[in-house]
C-alpha cells in the first residue's frame, strides 16, 4: 500500500511523552472504577510497587447492556482525585466523542477501547487534539488496519499515540484471546510508534502472565497493561483476569529479578 504517516514519523517515546526515566511502562488498576475507596486502596498499593501509571474505566464496553457499565462522569471524578492524590498518570477509556473532554480534564491519556479501534469518527475527533491516545487493537483487526486506524489519529495532526495489542479472537479458547506476539516486532519494523501489551484482556486469566509478559518485552513491548483489584472475586467485572495487590507485587518482583539476571 502507500506510504503512511506512521510509518515515517519519528513519534515520542512513552517516557518522553511523559518526561520519565527510560524504561519499561508499568500500567495497572482495576477493570473499571467502582469507588473512590476501591480504587484508592489499588493506587496505594500501586505507587508503592514504583507503577506510574493507574488504569480504571469509567465507561465500560460490555457486552450485555444488563451489565455494570461504569460509573460514567463520576468515575473520571474519582481517576482525576485518585491520581492528584498519588501523582500517578491515569489511563482511561472513553467510548463517545462527547466524552472527549471529560478525558482530557480527568486523565493524562485517553484509551480508545479495542471495540471501538475503526471508530473513526472518534478517531478522527481524537487526531484534532494535542492528547496522548492509548489505541487498542481490534480484536477482529490486522496489523495494517491498526496502523491504518493509527494514521487517522496522526494524520489529523496529533502524534502522541501509543498501541496496545490486547489479543485477537481465534478458535483457541484456552485464553480469552490470542496474543499476537508477532504484532510487536511488526509495528516496530514499520515505525517508531510506542506499543504496550495488555496482558489481562489478551489471556483472561492470571496464572501465565509472567512468562507471557517476558516474551512481550523480549519481543519489544515498551510496557505492558494489567488489570488490578483489591478484591478480584467481588470485582465488577473480569473477575478472572484480575490479580490482587499481592498477585501483582509477586508478579513484578519475579518480572523485575529476571531482567536483573538478564
Ligand atoms: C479495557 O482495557 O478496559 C478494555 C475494555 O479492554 P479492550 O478494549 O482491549 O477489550
Ligand atoms: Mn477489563
């Protein structure tokens, strides 16, 4: 095909973005924003393990209409007081170009969610604004339709865009998706685009993150995305993917000694 934006611009790294040390980005917090207490015990817990940026949706992307679908506006509420009373970066999705404003005032990052990644009138309101954008990959998607929903954003003029590759659906049912490892040597070949792998939503469960986790950042993931609550059994949502405070502390501290090792 021809030549696109993504692949010729020299975008920013994360940590630039972000004026941050170098060095893998740790996003984590609970599925979706239930309270203020909840997620407060989570960042916590968080900022102490070194993690600079929380996750929590507010607008939640179910696939019954029955189910919790967030607490909306006042979910950003609390993300916005959670992360001043930290000083952590938070990582939010919205679904509605309405919504857009909402994020930029209660978040440092806007994610666009993987069902709504060829929303393109999102994507092009998005590229109109000077924001960093958190673009997950469609779970139906190719790598070049991911680029190619990338360049909607960039061609409108806004660079600071990070991917993140969350899985895709196959007949392997072992995993809530398939992680496409793949994709990340393949986005770095064609640009300098800044690509996070979200480990929760890729697999569905927790018990094979790490070795998971170390095969994304062997292959070149700038980070990874994690889903953590203080009690995942009584969780909203995604019960089964999200770990506890000590499931994640184990986690890193496992990640962090191989990397030492290395
Ligand atoms: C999420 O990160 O909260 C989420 C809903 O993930 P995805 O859009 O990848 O399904
Ligand atoms: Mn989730």
């Amino acid at each position: 095909g021809e030549k696109l934006l993504v692949q010729e611009l020299a975008f920013p790294t994360i940590n630039e973005l972000f004026g941050l040390p170098k060095g893998k980005i740790i996003v984590a917090g609970p599925c979706a924003v239930e309270s203020e207490k909840e997620l407060d015990a989570v960042a916590r817990s968080l900022k102490e393990c070194g993690v600079r940026f929380l996750r929590g949706g507010a607008f939640k992307p179910r696939t019954s209409p029955y189910d919790f679908q967030g607490l909306g506006e006042e979910g950003m509420k609390i993300i916005d007081r959670v992360r001043r009373r930290y000083d952590m970066l938070a990582v939010s999705e919205i679904m509605d170009v309405r919504d857009i404003e909402l994020g930029m005032r209660y978040t440092d990052v806007i994610q666009v969610g993987a069902r709504n990644m060829q929303n393109f009138s999102l994507l092009k309101e998005l590229g109109r604004i000077d924001f960093p954008v958190v673009l997950k990959r469609g779970m139906m998607t190719t790598v070049r339709e991911f680029l190619l929903a990338t360049e909607y954003i960039v061609s409108g003029g806004n660079q600071k865009v990070i991917l993140c590759e969350r899985g895709i659906r196959t007949f392997e049912d072992s995993t809530r998706n398939t992680l496409d490892i793949a994709c990340i040597p393949l986005v770095k070949t064609q640009s300098s685009l800044p690509i996070l792998v979200d480990l929760s939503h890729s697999l569905g469960r927790k018990d094979i993150a790490l070795p998971v986790a170390r095969a994304a950042l062997a292959c070149g993931a700038d980070g990874l995305m994690l889903e953590v609550h203080n009690h995942p059994r009584d969780a909203k949502c995604d019960k089964a993917q999200q770990m506890d405070l000590t499931e994640f502390r184990t986690f890193l501290e496992q990640l962090n000694k191989r990397e030492d090792d290395a």
